[in-house]
C-alpha cells in the first residue's frame, strides 16, 4: 500500500548512533553542533557515568564490564507509568557471567517524598534554555528538578517535544542524558506509542550500555510490540534472554503481538518457551489466545487451545466471566449450532485486503470529493499522526460515540465508551473535532484530560469530514483492528470504483465494525463485537444459512442481524 506520510525526526538519532562507529572527539563535535552550543573540551560526549549499576556501559577498549559508580540514587518515582515499570525489576532473574558483576537493585533516596511534588505541573510547550534554568531556580530542590519534571510529564502525558526540549537543556549543561532519564523519557514515548522514538531511545541505550535492567527491557518490548515493527520484539526478547529470564510483561507483549498479527504458531511457542521457564501466565493472555483464534481452524491450533483449558485444569484457575465468553464465542464462532456446517469467514485474503486497501486510499480518502471537507494539509498531518502511533487495535469515531445518550453530556457518553473499550488493554485512536478542546457544557476539560491519558486523539477541524480518517487508521492498523461508528458508511462504497471492490469493501465493514447503542437502564453502553463469521446469505448446495431480523429496521441497516435461519434439504 502507498503510503503518503513522512516520519518525524527522531530524538537526535543520528547523533546518538554515531558513537557506534566514530571516533568520540567526532561525536562531541556533532554533539556541540546538534544542540547549538560551542564544542568545549569540558563536554563529556557520552558519559558511562548511570543511575543504575544494572545498567553497564559499553567499554570501546573491551576491558572487563563493571558497574559504573551511580550519578544519583535519587528517583521521585511519581508517574504510574514509571512505577509499572520498576515493579518489574524484581521479576528478572539475572545470570550474569562473574566478569559482570551481579545487578544491584534500584534504591530510592529516604529523604525524597513520594508525593513531596505530586502537583508539579509540567510547561505545554517546549522550553529554551534560560526558561529550564529559570524553572530549575526556583524550584525547591534543584539538584533533583529534571527528574521531577519527567515524571509530572509522564502523570500528564505532556507532548513529547516538550520532554525533548528538557532532555536538549539537560544535554546542554552537563554534556550527557543520564541513565534514568533516558528510561524515563521512554515512558513517556511507550505511553504514546512514538515508535521512531522508541527505537533511537533502543539504539541509543544500546550503545552506551552492554546490559539494561527489567524494567528497561519492559519498556521497550512494550513499546514495540504494540507498533508495526513488533518483531524487533522478538529480537529484544532474545537479547534479554542471554542475560536473564525475561518477566511476564515481555513475554505476553511478544504472545500479544504474535497473535494480533494471527501468527499463533508463534504465539504458542512463546506460550510454551513461558512456562518451561516458570513464568506464570495471566488470565488476560490466555483469553487473548481464544479471542485472537476465534474463526481461524487448524488441527494443531485447536490442539494449542485444548492445551490451554487443561492448563486451567491442572492449575485449579477459574476463568472470569469476559473470560469463559471469550471460550464460548471461540467454540460456537463459525459453525452453525443447527448443523454443525462452517460459516463463511469474514476475513479477506492478504491478496483482497491488500486491495481494498489500495483502493480505498485512492478513491475515497485521495479521491476528489476528499477535500471539499478536509484540507490536504490537514490529511497529512493525520497520516503522519497514525504512521508514528500504529497500529491501533480499535479506532472510535468520538463525536458519533458523543451523542449516544441525549441527556448526558457528550463528553461523558464518550468517557464511558472509551473506559468499557480500554478494559482489555486494546490501544484506542479516538476521532475528535476541535470543538471539544474548548471547556463548555458538553465537553469539561478535566474529562478530556482523563480521556486522553487512556486513549491516542486526533483533533480534525470542526468542518472536516472524519470517515476517511477513520478508514484510513483502521486499515493502516491491520487486519485485526476494529472501528466504532453508527455511519453505515455508504457514501464511501459509493466512491469505489467497480463492483468487486464494493463488494470486498461491505465483506471487510460486516467484520470490522463494533455496533453500540444505549443499554437500557443505568449508565453503561451496549457494544455487539464484530462477527468473525460473515453475515450475508449462505449456502452449500443443500444447505441454506439465512441471517434475518426480527423486525424491519431500515434506519439501522449497519447493525447486522445476529439471528439465522437454518434450513437443511433430507
């Protein structure tokens, strides 16, 4: 598929790498010109000095690897993020070779409080240098106040360009990003899905240090396994195995990964490789195997699932309910319960989807009636926007979604949309306007502040027609993701070009698109999951499967029936 994006600048990536292969007087010279400052001798290019002894430095003389001596002990660890991650450390069991020394855990100075800065706020736009210094003066303890700033950035999910004009001042004035301020940086970037950044902050700890700690190596495989170049997953998995056993979060972000991308035979190796090792598995993941399988057939793969129920088994665990349905729709999806006849699938071959694909970004998102509600400005910096976060697993038209109970505030219909969808952990793109930025009656600025930490936004203009965007992050997301909307999206079928491809497209919505609407009583809203099996009239020469309604529902034709006829010629 075309693509007609461009990526961003990644965190001085190019500078960062050098330092692989140049000599460090030329690095310190790159490193001077990079952020604008005069190339002094007194910068240090890429000091070995961290703040944690697991993390050892890379020696160039190949000299034996010790831990360095500790620039501070000091870590204000605020930001949940930040603490997720750390909770990992003590999962790892290391085995390093006695020519490394053994890890020492991360300590946290008895003298700094917890939540001593809790209610510092971080700047919304980037700094220059004399308004850091400013800040840093006048805060009560200075020698701290970077890492206090990174973690208020992580609690507020502030823009990354302002955690980079930090680390640039920082960089400035000592000639070096220290350790844990890389990591923290990288929460950052994992917690918004900046995969470009990820992958120079990887490079960039990559050269500087042979060995990172769990927490680190969470980070990243997080980080990537939720991007479309999840297999540098697998290859920092690996990694993290020749030093010590990776934690659950590593392992079930790869078997995550593997079977978005309905790689299950990988999945299950990952699986296996778990519990050989004595690593115990979440129920979230075992469900993921089910939810992820569901249509797909195969005797082995069936075989993997049983494996999975005996492991319940075996284990005393009692599934939960969202679990025990996930194992109920898996058994019924695709067969018919009348006749035990395979329904159609309602995924497309590689070769279709590739297709649908290529014609939907030339006929409907590129096509001329595009920018007579958009601006192509405008579109691009949306590509941009999706080609930096991908993929998405559910993509939310939020202003439909708004409107779905009258007598609550819009913003509230969508607060509760995106808590019932965040609860499997599913990466959220959410279509808003800008409208809703502006605090009013219907959209209050502390709701979308919470939205917003648990869900990716994209603003369009309030004229812009936000369909194309939906199509386009959706199928640039892959096949397993889904989109929320009530549109039945005909205008769009109308745009392709011939037959076939309408016909792919309308097969391709039917297994795509989540219905919702109003529950009945109390706050909450109904969602009805898209079908892995298709739901058109089908047959196979003796036998017919007719979906139906049960009244005529012309103004709600994009809810697919959920009811079938089954009629079997003796």
């Amino acid at each position: 598929m075309a693509l007609f994006s461009q990526t961003s600048q990644g965190f001085q990536a190019l500078l960062w790498k050098c330092h692989m292969f140049w000599p460090v007087s030329r690095c310190r010279q790159l490193f001077a010109a990079s952020f604008s400052i005069p190339n002094r001798e007194k910068i240090n290019s890429f000091s070995s000095m961290t703040s944690s002894s697991t993390a050892l430095p890379v020696d160039p003389k190949e000299a034996d690897a010790l831990p360095a001596k500790k620039r501070s002990e000091i870590d204000c660890k605020e930001g949940k993020g930040w603490d997720e991650e750390t909770k990992e450390i003590p999962e790892g069991k290391f085995h390093f070779s006695s020519s490394v020394g053994a890890a020492k855990k991360w300590s946290m100075s008895p003298f700094v409080s917890r939540h001593r800065f809790s209610n510092v706020q971080p700047p919304e736009k980037p700094l220059q240098a004399e308004e850091w210094n400013k800040l840093r003066e006048d805060f009560q303890s200075p020698e701290i106040f970077e890492e206090v700033m990174l973690n208020s950035m992580i609690r507020c999910n502030s823009p990354i360009d302002v955690a980079k004009s930090l680390l640039t001042h920082l960089a400035k004035r000592n000639g070096d990003v220290a350790y844990n301020m890389l990591v923290k940086y990288l929460t950052l970037c994992v917690q918004q899905g900046q995969v470009s950044e990820i992958r120079d902050v990887y490079d960039i700890m990559k050269a500087r240090f042979k060995m990172l700690e769990s927490g680190a190596y969470s980070l990243l495989i997080r980080g990537l396994s939720n991007s479309d170049q999840w297999r540098m997953a697998l290859t920092v998995l690996e990694e993290v195995k020749k030093i010590m056993i990776p934690s659950r979060t590593c392992y079930e972000a790869c078997i995550k990964a593997a079977s978005r991308h309905q790689e299950m035979k990988l999945a299950f190796e990952l699986y296996s490789e778990m519990l050989a090792k004595d690593v115990v598995p979440t129920l979230h993941v075992l469900q993921s195997f089910f939810d992820f399988s569901r249509g797909m057939k195969g005797a082995e793969l069936q075989k993997e699932l049983f494996g999975v129920l005996l492991y319940l088994r075996e284990n005393q665990i009692y599934p939960h309910r969202t679990f025990m349905q996930s194992i109920k729709l898996w058994f019924e999806s695709g067969q018919c319960p009348v006749c035990n006849h395979q329904l159609e699938d309602s995924n497309l071959t590689e070769e279709e989807y590739s297709h649908l694909s290529e014609r939907i970004i030339k006929d409907v998102i590129h096509g001329a009636d595009t920018f007579r509600k958009t601006s192509p400005q405008e579109l691009e910096a949306f590509q941009t926007f999706v080609e930096n976060r991908l993929p998405f697993d559910i993509v939310i038209d939020g202003l439909n979604v708004s409107h779905i109970k009258s007598r609550k505030m819009q913003c509230e219909n969508l607060f509760d949309a995106i808590n019932c969808l965040a609860k499997e952990n599913a990466r959220l793109l959410v279509l808003g306007r800008k409208h809703m930025l502006t605090n009013s009656s219907n959209w209050k600025r502390e709701i979308m502040k919470e939205m917003q930490s648990k869900a990716d936004f994209f603003f369009a203009e309030n004229i812009s027609e936000d369909d194309p965007f939906l199509l386009y992050a959706t199928l640039r997301s892959g096949k397993h993701c889904r989109f929320v909307s009530r549109d039945f999206l005909r205008d769009h079928k109308a745009c392709l070009s011939d037959s076939v491809t309408r016909h792919l497209f309308r097969k391709w919505q039917r297994g795509h698109q989540i219905v919702f609407f109003p529950a009945a009583a109390g706050r909450s809203i109904n969602f009805l999951p898209a079908l892995r099996y298709d739901c058109v009239v089908q047959t196979t020469g003796d036998t017919w499967h007719i979906p139906y309604k049960d009244v005529f529902e012309e103004k709600y034709s994009y809810q697919i029936p959920r009811k079938w006829l089954c009629i079997h010629q003796k």
